[in-house]
C-alpha cells in the first residue's frame, strides 16, 4: 500500500510515499534541497559519473514509485532511509547534517505511529484543531476513520485491492445514503472539481454520521456473507448504503429539513461563532 505525503526541511518541500512499511522519498527532490541545483536530473547524472559505485547500485537502492502532483499521479525515482544516506554521501553540500537528522526523525515519527496508531490520532487532532475544527466534530471524523480502514481491510479481506474498485465500491455506498455520488456531492458542496479538499472534512456533523453508518453497516454484512466477486460486494455496498439512507430520509423528516447540506461544517461554524458574538454586543 502507498501513500503520498510532502515534509519540509528548511522551507525546501520533500514528496515522499509511504511504501513496504517504510518512507520512500523523491531522490530530485532531496538533490534540490541539497544543492539548489536548477537542474537536479542533470546532477544525479554528474554525480553517478563522479561515483561509480553509486551508479553500480543505483538499481538497488532507487526505485520507482506513484507519487502524487499537482498535475496528478506521476512515477517518479525515490529511494528509503537508508538509500538516501548513501546518496547524501556522494553530495558535498553544509547541509548534509541537518538533513541526516531530519530524515531520521521523519522516518522516526513513522515508525513511531506504526506501532502506537494514538500518536497519529493525536497528531491529526492537532491538524483538524489549527485548521479551526471543534473537538467534537474532530471526534466524529477521527472514528469515521477507523471505520473506513475496518471497511476498506474487509475489501482486501475478499481480494479488493485496486483503489479504483475502493471508488466504486465507495460510490455505491454514498450512492444509497446520499442520492449522489462523492463526486456529485462535491459539487453540491461547491467543491472545484480540481480541488484536491477531502469531501468528509466539508461534511456537517449528521453527513458524517450517515456516512459512518452505511460504511459500518456495509462491513458488517460483509464479514458475515464474505462475497466473493467484485460485484458481490457492490450489492453489499448498496445494502450497507441503503440501511444509512433509509435513516436519513427518517432523519430528514422529523427535521424537515435535509441533511445533506451545501455548506462546509467550517462555513456552519464562522456562522455560528458569528451571530453569538453579534449577540453579546450591546
């Protein structure tokens, strides 16, 4: 499993993915940082010329991976921990120590997370609450975390591992809770299309709610009938899906209104904030 991720060392942005249980970094990216080279590609070359060893191991400790960019996912040269060491050994550059130590401590952190999962709880707490999100809202996106990762573990539990089949199987779900598809909703949402904002952190509070549920709902159906075919599990999708809709459209009911909502829980929250600070002036 990969995922992409951007670090920083002294202001210079390190895209690195996590790969086989470890962090894999852009090599061009380390070069730029530690360099300023105008052309990294350019000085990998000179520098694997300069270092025959190197470039006799190259293959070994440099290999290629997705990694997301601005114009997409793109395959890229990256290399571990350990690699990236012996690349840094080949660059002359003042800031090859301090890079030693950031490096160590990124893939510290990591492993840190790995064996205690509260440390990046805790540390996406933080995130959620910089960005201005209340406690109990971070509560409910925290949880409908750990739901989706049961649910996407059941997938691969039936041999799902294509992300592509994780989106459909995704949109069945939000598909019979929503009456729309997450793409659909984003642009409900006024979300750009473009924009790379995760749908769930614009949800309200009761959009969590219903998304946790038909994703719970369809992970529980799942384990127990263990389909076998992809199309096995989109009919399980849209039973877990229809159970959450079945309950929104009672929801919606007693409310007279609908849950599903064209604002951010941001958007919602300045408003509030808002009006109670318009209350309290005389």
């Amino acid at each position: 499993m990969k995922t992409a991720n951007i670090s920083l060392f002294q202001e210079k942005p390190i895209r690195k993915a996590f790969h086989n249980d470890e962090w894999w970094f852009v090599t061009e990216d380390v070069v730029l940082a530690l360099t300023d080279s105008s052309n990294p590609k350019q000085y990998i070359q000179r520098m694997k010329l300069r270092d025959p060893e190197l470039a006799k191991g190259w293959v070994q400790i440099v290999h290629t991976l997705s990694i997301q960019t601005a114009g997409g996912s793109q395959k890229m040269n990256c290399s571990n921990t350990e690699g990236i060491f012996r690349i840094i050994q080949s660059i002359p550059s003042p800031k090859a120590e301090p890079f030693k130590l950031w490096l160590a401590k990124v893939g510290y952190e990591r492993v840190q997370e790995i064996h205690n999962p509260e440390l990046a709880q805790e540390r996406m707490k933080s995130l959620y609450e910089q960005k201005g999100y209340p406690k109990d809202w971070i509560e409910k996106r925290l949880r409908g975390l750990a739901i989706r990762q049961d649910l996407t573990d059941e997938w691969r539990e039936r041999g799902i591992t294509d992300h592509r089949d994780f989106a459909i199987l995704t949109s069945e779900i939000s598909k019979a809770t929503f009456d729309m598809t997450p793409g659909e909703h984003k642009t409900f949402k006024n979300i750009p299309e473009q924009s790379k904002a995760n749908l769930r952190d614009n949800m309200t509070d009761l959009e969590l709610i219903f998304t946790m549920l038909g994703e719970k709902v369809t992970t529980e159906i799942s384990h127990t009938e263990k389909p076998e075919t992809l199309d096995g599990s989109k009919k399980v999708a849209k039973r877990g899906g229809s159970v959450a809709g079945t309950a929104r459209v009672a929801t919606e009911k007693e409310l007279g209104r609908s849950v599903i909502s064209k604002e951010n829980y941001l958007e919602i929250t300045d408003r509030k904030k808002l009006g109670k600070d318009q209350q309290s002036k005389p």
